[in-house]
C-alpha cells in the first residue's frame, strides 16, 4: 500500500467522522481562522488559559476541510489540553507527523499542520506578537 | 464489449509511443522515477494539467540538441540556419494548424497565460479605459480572470462575467445584456477546464462584432481535443498551451488577426525583436517576431511543431470522437456509482473530463487514495475558484483524457472512486 491508504489509518478516519473538542467555548482567551484557500480547509481554535496564561486549560474548535486537517486538529485538540503556552510554541510539523502516527506525502503537508498554526497564530497574536488582522494562511 | 471497439483509432498503438504509461507508481514520491514500493500501473487521468510526450516529440528535443543546437535569427553558420528554419517553420505548421493566414499570426509564448498577459498588456492597457467593460466568463480560468480583472484595475475598465447557468452552460441571454457598445473585450474559455463544457464561440464573436469588440477564445482546453479552425470561431485572438498537446512545456501559441497584432506595441523589448536601435529610438522586426524578444524557446517550438504532426497524424476530428467517447463512458460510469455529484453539461455534450465530488470525501483525500490504486487525477479548484464558490464548494476532483486513455482506465478510476467511498461511508 502506498501512502495514501495508510494516511487513512482507522485512527485518522475516526477522528475526522468523530472529531474530538469539536465546538466552541463560553470565555475564550483568544480564537483564530486559518485557511488553505486551494484545499478549502478552514479552522478556528478557541482556547482559554489559565489565570498565568501559561497552561492551555481548554481547547475547542470547528472547521470544514479534508480528513487529514481535520483529523490532525482533532488530535492537536486533545493534547494541547493541559499543555505550556511555551510548548504549544515549539510544535513543529514532525511533531504533527508523529502525532498522526503516518507518513504524510509531500503535496498533504500544509493540510496537517494547518491547525497547529492556527491554534499557534492565535496565541503570538493574544500576546501581542503578531498582527491581529493575520489571518493564517498556509499558502500565502 | 462494446466501448472499446468504438474506438476511433488504435489506441494501443498511439500508447506504444508513450513509455511513460507502462511505468509504475505507488513508491517515494521524493524520487522521481521508478523505485522500490513502485509495484501499481500507472493510470494517468490529468491530461486537463498536462499531457504526455510521444517518442517522436522527445527525438525531435533530442534529435535539436544532439544535431543543430544553435541560436536563431542571429548567426550567419550552418548550425543556426538550420535552427533558425526549423523555429520558423514551426510558426507555419502551428498556423495551419488553427486556421490562421501564415506565421504572422502566430506568436510563441511561454504558454496559454502568457499569451493572455501579452493581449493584456499591449492591448488592454493602452486601449482600455474608464468607460469601457471587458467581458468574461464565471467559468474563467484564472489565467484569463486575473489578467483582464487586474487590467480593469489598472485602466479603470468595468470587467464583467456572464453567468453560468444550473446545467454549467453560458447563459446566453445574459451574455447579449452585458456584451454592449462600451464592450472592448469579450474574453471567453472555448472548453471549461472544470465543466467540460464546450462553449458556442462562434456566436459570441457574433455578438462582440456586432457592438465593435473584439473576442479573445482561451483554447487550451480546446485547441488540443477537437479541430480548431479560427476563421471558423470569428475569433481576434487564440491561445493555447503545448504541454497540454503531446508537446513540451515552456512553449505556447497566440494566434492573434494579423492587422490586430500589427496595431499593438511590442509588450517585451530587446533583442530579437528590433530592427534598427539607435540611442535614441528603435524600430520593430516584422510580425511574429516583434511579439518574441531575447532568446525564444527554440527546442520546445519545433517540438510543439513536432506534436502537431502527431495529432495531425492521427487526424484531430478522430481525437474529438475518442474525447468525446471516453469522457461520456466516464460520466455514464460515475453518476450509476451513486453518492458522486458531477459538475457541467451531460456526459454526450461535453470536452474530454468529467469534474465531480463523492459525497463526504474531500477531493483532496479522493485524489490521495486514488493515486495508491495508481490513478493520477486532479484534486483541488483547477484555477477556477470563482466558479467553484458559484457551485458552493471548495474543490472538486477532475479525471481529463487523451488520446491514449482507455475505457479499461475509466474502470480502474471508477473502482477506485468506489473504494474511497466505502472508505469514508
Ligand atoms: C482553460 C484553461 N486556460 C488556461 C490555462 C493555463 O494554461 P497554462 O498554465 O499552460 O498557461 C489552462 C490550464 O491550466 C486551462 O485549462
């Protein structure tokens, strides 16, 4: 089997027919758009802090797009409950790769990471590290 | 079985020159070519992207750098006359190829959207103004779209697209409502590059005449699957991409009326293209040349040549009945496999593709499980998200045929689709 049929391992499929978090919150900290606009993917990240805002205390987010991004936010949204805003900073693509437990083929990259740069996006630009009117764009 | 013996031509012995379909996929697309975990026939469905290259295309590149590689129109030795006839006369076998006078009326671009850029430029942006509409599709390409809607920008022109009805046809009546006596441009795809549908030009340069505007026809859908006969359409200007004909990447044509070309300024300048250059002023080579500055892509233009003695070979009204043959057992095939919404007119009314979606799998997840069964198609907006936001959705899945595509493929795609569905169901 090449790639594309162990991209859809049972535990991508799951996630994106049953997508975990999926949804929005009361009082988030922050919220972020991203897009790829050739794929059509979209997602948004809510996350709230702690009182430091140092620990990422819940995550939500909604979203339209393949199974692999998907997926690969339904997962993120999982473990990025309970995790440093510094560790959430220093995720970078092998650790989504990983994360999804896959090979992703070259041209499905920017699909798998677009919900770590959301949810990451959101959070310079909660700290004033990024300008608001950014909207995350893979392709730009 | 019946389909096959349709055919209107040997298929197999078309394939024969096309080495790349016996190669096999499924291994590390980090490597190009054949490698381990390569183990599945390649089943190439995106000839709308690109086509492939027969033998006597790839001996005619081999056969100039090997033999004759010389620059053109510069040296006075046997080597560059030689390549300096040879790039001239595949002016001359692109002509008759659409109909056109003679090699004046052909300008080898890079490609189809360079040609576009080229009218743009040196047309659009001397003669548009405030005031003055230029009038498009919604079924645009993006090589069309984007160039007269930033020229519009940029001379204050009104750009309008005539609507594209449920069926995925021009809405005709909306057409003869935009196209006005303020019309200077009606720039139009002859085949949709995501509808397949086949647009009726030759009334829309009727119509553009009729109010003294010009009509441009994006032919790189067209020019390669069915006769292509410009004084026929009524058109001003032509364009289309070699790639997508059996020849090279790097060369296209634009056909433009030679008193139209004639009129409008140079929009490269250089070498080349001149005649006489003092510091203070120069003059223009004869048409074509005028519109070809610095060194052109000399290869790629006699092999473009090359590839439509090929196609002439086989007989382009021949081509057109295989399109239409393998594009209406495609569409028949994928609307009886349920859950697949396809996009455009029906399948006997239609160029050679079939865009569609499968409900609940995004077309980019469709295209990567396709390519494990070895099947090539493509997956995404096909440079037409204006018309893909009119449909409601954000991509689609495209299979697009040629000459040496078989119905046996249309099954493998068709089982594949089924495969994914049931995957995602
Ligand atoms: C209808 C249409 N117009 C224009 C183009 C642009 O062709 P090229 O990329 O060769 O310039 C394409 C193909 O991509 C097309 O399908």
């Amino acid at each position: 089997m090449g790639l594309g049929s162990d991209m859809y391992r049972q535990q991508i499929l799951d996630h994106y027919k049953n997508p975990r978090n999926y949804g929005e919150l009361e009082d988030p900290d922050f919220t972020h758009i991203g897009e790829n606009p050739s794929c059509g993917d979209t997602i948004r990240m809510e996350v709230a802090l702690d009182d430091a805002e140092e620990t990422i205390e819940a995550v939500r987010f909604t979203g339209d797009g393949c199974a692999i991004s998907m997926a690969s936010a339904s997962m993120l949204s999982e473990r990025l409950h309970g995790m440093a805003v510094d560790d959430l900073d220093a995720l970078d693509t092998d650790d989504i790769t990983e994360m999804l437990g896959v090979d992703i083929s070259p041209m499905r990259v920017k699909c798998a990471v677009l919900g770590r740069q959301v949810a990451q996006d959101g959070s310079k630009i909660h700290r004033g590290e990024l300008d608001p009117d950014d909207r995350t764009n893979l392709e730009a | 079985m019946g389909v096959q013996e349709q055919y209107p031509f040997d298929v197999e012995a078309v394939r024969a020159d096309f080495p790349v379909l016996d190669r096999l996929v499924g291994g590390d697309p980090e490597t190009p070519g054949e490698g381990p975990g390569d183990d599945t026939p390649l089943v190439y469905l995106d000839n709308a992207a690109t086509s492939h290259t027969p033998d006597p295309v790839v001996d005619t590149i081999s056969d100039y750098y090997r033999g004759y590689n010389a620059n053109v129109h510069r040296g006075i030795h046997q080597l560059s006359q030689e390549a300096s006839v040879a790039y001239e006369q595949a002016h001359d076998t692109v002509a008759d190829f659409v109909g056109a006078a003679g090699r004046e009326e052909i300008v080898f671009t890079k490609n189809t959207t360079e040609a576009m850029n080229l009218v743009a430029y040196a047309w659009g942006l001397e003669e548009l103004g405030p005031g003055d509409n230029v009038v498009l599709s919604e079924m645009e390409h993006h090589a069309s779209l984007v160039t007269w809607q930033q020229i519009g920008k940029r001379t204050g022109a009104d750009v309008r697209f005539i609507d594209v009805t449920d069926e995925g046809r021009l809405d005709m009546d909306d057409a003869a409502a935009l196209i006005d006596d303020d019309t200077e441009m009606v720039s139009v795809v002859h085949v949709s590059n995501t509808l397949g549908t086949v647009n009726p030009i030759a009334e829309l340069a009727e119509l553009a005449h009729d109010h003294g505007a010009y009509i441009f026809a994006d032919g790189a859908q067209s020019v390669p699957n069915r006769p292509v006969d410009v004084k026929e359409l009524g058109v001003d200007f032509l364009a289309f991409s070699g790639h997508k004909m059996c020849g090279p990447t790097g060369i296209g044509a634009l056909y433009g009326r030679e008193e139209l070309l004639d009129a409008m300024q140079p929009y490269l300048y250089g070498g080349d293209m001149i005649r006489r250059v003092s510091f203070e002023d120069s003059t223009w080579e004869d048409l074509p040349w005028k519109f070809e500055a610095g060194t052109p892509s000399i290869a790629q233009g006699i092999a473009f040549a090359a590839a439509i003695d090929y196609l002439d070979d086989i007989g382009m009204d021949r081509v057109e009945a295989h399109e239409d043959l393998l594009a209406e057992y495609a569409y028949d095939e994928l609307e009886a496999l349920g859950g697949v919404e396809i996009y455009g007119p029906p399948g006997d009314e239609r160029g050679g593709l079939v865009a569609f979606n499968v409900e609940g799998v995004h077309a980019h997840d469709l295209s990567s499980i396709l390519n494990d069964y070895g099947v090539a198609i493509r997956a995404g907006d096909h440079c037409t998200q204006p018309l893909h936001d009119e449909m409601g959705i954000a991509a689609s899945a495209r299979a697009s045929f040629y000459i040496y595509n078989t119905v046996e493929e249309i099954d493998a795609l068709v089982d594949a689709v089924r495969e994914a569905r049931d995957l995602f169901a």
